[in-house]
C-alpha cells in the first residue's frame, strides 16, 4: 500500500510543480497573453483528476503493471506540459 501512497504524491508533487512554473511565468509576464498558460492549468488538473481516478481503480488485475502505466502516464504527460510551458 506504501506504493499507491507514493505514486499519489508523485502525481500530487509534479502536477503541482508544473501549475506553479505557470503561474511564475503568468506573475513575471504580465504583459503577455495568459490562454494559452491557463490551458496548460486546465490540462494539469484534468492529467491530475484522471490519474488519480486510476490509482484508486479496484478492480485490476495486473497491479504491478496498472501503476506502472500509471507512472509512465505521469512521466510523459509531465514531459508535454513543461515543453509546452517552455514554448510560452
């Protein structure tokens, strides 16, 4: 169980971090649009909404592999919103 705890705070940690590097980017930017910055919110919350629905599914057979996909999701929608907070 100490894995499912840890797998939610990564999520919780790194969804968090990328909302806050919006917002500095929003606070030292304020003469530029934010649309496309509150987009990259909207997408980290719904990322964060739909992982953690999957970390608390109970009906899985495979758990090793379930977070393990889980962890990759994390990873690879992670790496998509700070390339895309990097092109701000």
């Amino acid at each position: 169980m100490a894995n499912k705890r840890d797998l939610k705070k990564d999520i919780n940690y790194v969804l968090g971090d990328i909302i806050e590097a919006v917002y500095v980017w929003e606070y030292s930017n304020t003469d530029k649009d934010t649309k496309q910055s509150e987009a990259i919110i909207d997408d980290a919350i719904a990322t964060f909404d739909d992982l953690i629905a999957k970390t608390n599914a109970k009906n899985v057979e495979n758990k090793k592999a379930h977070f393990g996909a889980i962890k990759q999701g994390l990873e690879e929608n992670g790496r998509a919103l700070i390339e895309r907070i990097n092109k701000l």
